[in-house]
C-alpha cells in the first residue's frame, strides 16, 4: 500500500520544520557531553545524539544550511532526494539518497559536520521519507542558514547548483 505524504505525516507526527521540511526527533541520547570537553565554538553542554524522521515534498525541501555536527540520512520510502553539499574546503557535488542503487544513488549519505547543504525531491517527485543521525545533536546555536550570495562567492564552481538548489 502507498502512503500519502500527508499520511506519512499523521501516522509518524510530523511537524514543519525550518530547515528539513517535516520533522519529528523520535530519540534523544540522556547522555550529556559537558562544555568542558567539546570543541571550541559550542556554547553549552551537549547530548550525545539523536535521530529525526523528516520528510521532503516539493514544497518543503531542505534549506541550505550547515550545522556543527556530522550527520547521516538514512532513506527509507519515497522518491530520491538530491543533496547540495558544499564542503569545508571549498569542493562541492551534489549527491543522490535513493534506492535505485544501480543508478548509483545509496541509501545513506553522511553530511559532515560544517558542511553547507540543502536537499530537493526531483522534478515530478512527490515526496522522500528519511530519517537523520546527529552526533552530538545540534542545538539551535548549532545552526547556521546559508547566504546564497557569501556561498556563490565561496563556491564559484557551484554557483548553478547553488541557484538551482535555492530558488
């Protein structure tokens, strides 16, 4: 049986979000990473981990954005998702998360932490169900919205991808 999105989103409580177009967090780690013992730049004390279901629709995609930690999308039903990511170092690529394995695409796609991406279901596409990994898991303070004009000039090679991927 085929699931709506809008059934997807009842049966699993999900919810808008500002970055990943519906969400719900369904696990959180009680483990407590202290101040002390992170890197630079965290502003407090973090949990370990914790993992989201969210889901992509054409009108609600992934905005560009980064946060401080490393992330892994896990797909599980739907249409693929196309993902920007635009690196640390200054490569980017676009990468598929999908199930059409040999068309290349793979059912995971690890986003390191600091890197830039935003995510879109596919012309025609109605909508990808995944779920995301964080460890440690962002706080508000983790996240940083992407200024299409900075990144274009960071990443001259991805200016088209940029555009395409934020329009």
């Amino acid at each position: 049986m085929s699931l709506s999105s809008a059934e997807i989103m009842k049966l699993l409580d999900l919810h808008p979000h500002p970055t990943c177009g519906f969400t719900n967090e369904i696990y959180r780690s009680a483990m407590q990473v202290p101040k002390a013992d992170l890197p630079a730049g965290y502003d407090g004390p973090r949990t370990l981990g914790g993992f989201l279901y969210f889901l992509v629709t054409e009108q609600a995609h992934i905005r560009l954005h980064r946060i401080r930690s490393d992330q892994m999308y896990h797909h599980y039903i739907g249409d693929p998702l196309d993902v920007l990511l635009l690196y640390p170092d200054g490569k980017s690529e676009v990468r598929v998360v999908g199930s059409d394995l040999a068309a290349g695409m793979r059912p995971q796609l690890l986003v390191p932490g600091g890197t830039f991406h935003a995510g879109r279901i596919r012309a025609g596409g109605d909508y990808a169900l995944l779920g995301t990994s964080v460890w440690l898991r962002a706080e508000p303070s983790d996240v940083e919205m992407g200024n299409v004009e900075v990144l274009t000039t960071k990443y001259p090679a991805a200016k088209a991808e940029i555009a395409s991927f934020t329009a």
